[in-house]
C-alpha cells in the first residue's frame, strides 16, 4: 500500500489551516470600510478564531479516539470549505458583524480539526526508504508556504479586482479544502489503534517532563504569532512604508524564512537531535527578537523580525516530533492536548506584545520623559511601543530555551 497521496492530502490540509487562520486579517481594513466595523470587533475576530480552536483541541481530548479518522480528516476540510463560502456570503444577506462571526465559528472549527487531526495522521504513516528527513515538519512548512502565498496572492487578486469584489477572494481559497475533502474520502490511512498499555492522558498530565513540553508547546506558539501578526505594522512604523509593502516585508517575509527552515529540516534533518536543534533555534529567535528590540537601525530591525521566522520555524512541528518519539503509544490525545498548549500560545504572544505597546503608548500619552526618548533614540512613539512589547515578547523563547535545558539535562540522568 501506498502512502504518496495521503501524504499530499495532509501537506494540503495544513494549506487549508494558513487560508482560514489568515485570509480575514488581510480583509480587516476592507470590512471596516465598507461595514463600519470598530477596531475592537475586528481584534475580536481574530481572538474568537483562537478561542474556538482552543475549544475544539478540548473537546478533542475525549472524542478523536472514539471517531473515525476519516471522518475528523474530511470534516476538518469540509467546515473550512463551508465558512470560507459562508465568509464571502452572510455579510451581504445578513448583519454583516454576526454573519462574519458565524463563517469564522465554522471555519475555526475545520482549523481546529486539521490540528488535531493530521500530526497524528503523519506520524502513522510508515517511514519512506532512505528517508533524510522530517515527515511532521515537512508538513508543518506548507501551512509556512500557504501563509505567504495567501499574503501574496490575495494582495495581488484584490489590486486587479478591486475592494468591492472582495467576496470573491474566499471562494477562491475554497477551493483547495474542496478538492482536499474529496482526496480524504479516498485515500489511505494507516491504522491509529491505541494500544491499551500506550500512555493514558491522565497519566501523560502528571508527568514533569510532558508539563514541560506542554509549557514549550505554548513558547513556542506565542514565539510565532507575537512576531508574525505584529510584523506589518512593525514594517508601516519602522520604514513608512505602505500597508500592502508592510505586509511583504514584514508577515510574508516571516512567512517566507519559516518555510524555508521547516523545509530543509523536513527534507533533511531526521538524524539531527531534535532538543539539540530546538536549543539552537530558540537561541537564534532570542537574537533576532533582542536585534528588534535594540537596533537604532529600523531596515536591521526589520531583516531580524524576518530572519525570527527562521528562529522558530521548527520549534511547533519539532515539539510535536519530540513528544511522538518520547510516547509513541499515546495517541491523537496527546496531539489534541499539545495542539491545545499551542494556541495558547498563539493567542498569549500577540496579546502580550499588544497589551505592552498599548501601555508604553498610554503612558507615553501623560509621561513627557518616554516621547522625548523616543525622539533622542531617533524612532516615532509607536515604534518605541513596539520596540517594548517585542521586548516583553522575548520571554517566550527564553523559557524555551531554558525548557530545552532542562529536558537535555533530564534525558542526561536517565
């Protein structure tokens, strides 16, 4: 039997989790304009879309054992089809803020799915002959390369078409969950029994060094997100450029170099340690974090922010790798529990660098002394702002670093 097509089937699963978690960002200004929508509903958006993944990595727990992969497989590229359809439709038939909310409620639940659904999908499938590299990383690099064509290619659609056609963008997108639900009717799945000796989740929860890699599955979520959703301002502020070059510059080149690390780690790195590698990585993503932080220079700033993705490219899908191979007998729980910590994580680093900026701002406001430093340092209020929440976002991959450590110097003892 096999496994070329299921492989493909899972690669294009995770194209269809970066269409849905970040095709409404790039239409926020667009649906402002056009339905009046506040800033604070618009961040709502993007927080209700974590919020319902998170939910469903929870209800995973206790029902991806008792289902049918198949069934979660084609059910997580179905509701992604059906609210990216539901996205283009229900503004235009209904109040615009509820119809939007309903299309991300369904496609949120498609997201939600092929997280809990395809690591462990990949991890069955029987390794290939000569094999060099990483399945599960492999994988998690075309959501990296999904994100930057959705950046790109939906920039370049609406400048031909036009704001008003917007509605037409996510029927686009649809179309690949919709030829990926019909590929999970069909191909084959390697058998996902649980053994009854396998690690039981209450168990797994008790152990120190499974909470550790939980606590690292939420670094290294809140590592990926604080960087990649403020990226594009950070460009429009450091550079003065326009939101469309921001986006280029800032998400997508981010986009770009998280690719390129989970792609040759994917297609190579099967015999390089994998806390080794994750030691290293959150290192480099420490560096690049502080050369944001501290650069007077805004273009050296901006080249770390991309060279970040880089950083954490294999810190989710490496975290993933590392727990399989310490529990080979747990199962998709143990995916839905880690898949969980992760958007944790991606819901915490944003709003930590959000809620930091916002605050130097507020104070900036009413403290003379943090404009006037600003404007010694040679950079606006709002980049200082940023400056800081980036700052207060490197804790993150500093409590990565230090997790690895300690799971380096535990496996040393035993």
């Amino acid at each position: 039997m096999t496994f070329k097509n299921t492989r493909i089937a899972c690669y294009t699963g995770y194209v269809t989790q970066a269409i849905v978690v970040n095709l409404a960002p790039l239409l926020f200004v667009i649906f402002q304009n056009r339905f009046d929508f506040s800033l604070s509903f618009i961040a709502a958006i993007t927080l209700f879309t974590f919020l319902l993944q998170m939910g469903i990595d929870i209800l995973a727990i206790y029902f991806v054992e008792k289902t049918s992969y198949r069934v979660l497989s084609v059910a997580s590229q179905g509701t992604s089809v059906v609210g990216l359809v539901l996205l283009s439709v229900l503004p235009h038939v209904m109040i615009p803020e509820i119809g939007v909310l309903l299309a991300v409620c369904v496609y949120s639940t498609g997201s939600g799915l092929c997280e809990v659904v395809l690591s462990p999908l990949i991890e069955a499938i029987p390794a290939e002959k000569d094999s060099k590299g990483s399945s599960m990383t492999l994988m998690h690099s075309f959501y990296a390369w999904g994100q930057a064509a959705v950046i790109l290619l939906t920039t370049v659609i609406l400048h031909f078409i036009g704001d008003s056609f917007w509605w037409v963008v996510p029927l686009i997108w649809a179309l690949i969950p919709l030829f990926n639900t019909i590929a999970f009717l069909k191909v084959p799945l390697s058998d996902m029994t649980v053994h009854a000796e396998g690690h039981g989740i209450g168990k797994m929860l008790m152990m120190r060094e499974f909470a550790i890699i939980f606590i690292l599955m939420i670094c290294s979520g809140a590592s990926e997100q604080a960087m990649a959703q403020w990226a594009s301002m950070f460009a429009e502020k450091g550079l003065g450029v326009t939101k469309v070059l921001g986006d280029i510059l800032g998400p997508c080149t981010f986009a770009v170099m998280m690719g390129i690390g989970r792609t040759a780690h994917g297609l190579y790195g099967a015999k390089i340690n994998m806390a080794r590698l994750l030691l290293a990585l959150s290192s480099f993503t420490v560096l690049t974090f502080a050369i944001c932080v501290f650069s007077p220079f805004p273009f050296v700033s901006l080249v770390a922010c991309g060279l970040s993705g880089l950083g954490v490219s294999v810190m989710w899908p490496g975290m993933l790798a590392f727990c399989a191979s310490e529990y080979p007998l747990a199962g998709a729980s143990m995916f839905a529990i880690l898949a969980l910590g992760g958007d944790i994580g991606c819901s915490l680093g944003p709003w930590v660098t959000g809620i930091i900026s916002d605050t130097v701002l507020d104070i900036g406001a009413s403290v003379e002394f943090i404009p006037f430093f600003a404007e010694k340092a040679g950079i606006e209020l709002e980049q200082l702002a940023l400056k800081c929440g980036f700052f207060g976002a490197m804790v993150f991959p500093l409590v990565m670093l230090a997790g690895i450590i300690i799971l380096l110097k535990t496996d040393k003892k035993e």
